[in-house]
C-alpha cells in the first residue's frame, strides 16, 4: 500500500517523544501491508469524521487517516495522538 502524509500529521508526529515516533513508524510499516489491519485495529469512523479511518499505535495513541479516491490502495494519513485526535 502506498502511504502519504498531511504536512499536520508530519507535525503532531514530530511533538511526541522519540519512542512513540519509533513505536508509530514501525506501526506505519505494518500497515503497508492489509493482512496486518485486524492487529492494528483499523476502523471506520463516524461523526465528524464519517469517510475516514483510524488505527491504533498502542493503547493510547491513534492515526486517523483516508483512503485517495484514486484508490483504496493509497492512503493520507491526517492525524496522530491520543484520543483527542479524533475531535481534531
């Protein structure tokens, strides 16, 4: 799968510590591949964000991220935090 990032998401990445930047980008790296997405949690979401998906880091931390219209096999990852990231 190919992955693209939104300039927000480059920066809420960059403000967390140095361990959940590694933890998130190996996360990231599973998630190229759709046979990983039940372990990573991957979901719709409502509300606000109707159209969108999310997938957890860990227990605390989310990517809220869509797919391109192009093709659901390119993703914009948008958002990552705790979750607050998901009334951004």
């Amino acid at each position: 799968m190919e992955i693209s990032y939104t300039s927000a998401f480059v920066r809420m990445l960059k403000s967390l510590p140095d361990d959940l930047i590694e933890e998130a980008l190996e996360k990231i790296e599973q998630f190229r591949d759709p046979a990983n997405h039940d372990r990573l949690k991957v979901h719709k979401l409502g509300g606000r964000l109707k159209g969108r998906y999310g997938f957890s880091i860990n227990y605390r931390i989310r990517v809220v991220f869509g797919y391109t219209e192009s093709s659901p096999k390119e993703a914009v990852l948008h958002a990552i935090g705790d979750h607050d990231v998901y009334g951004r």
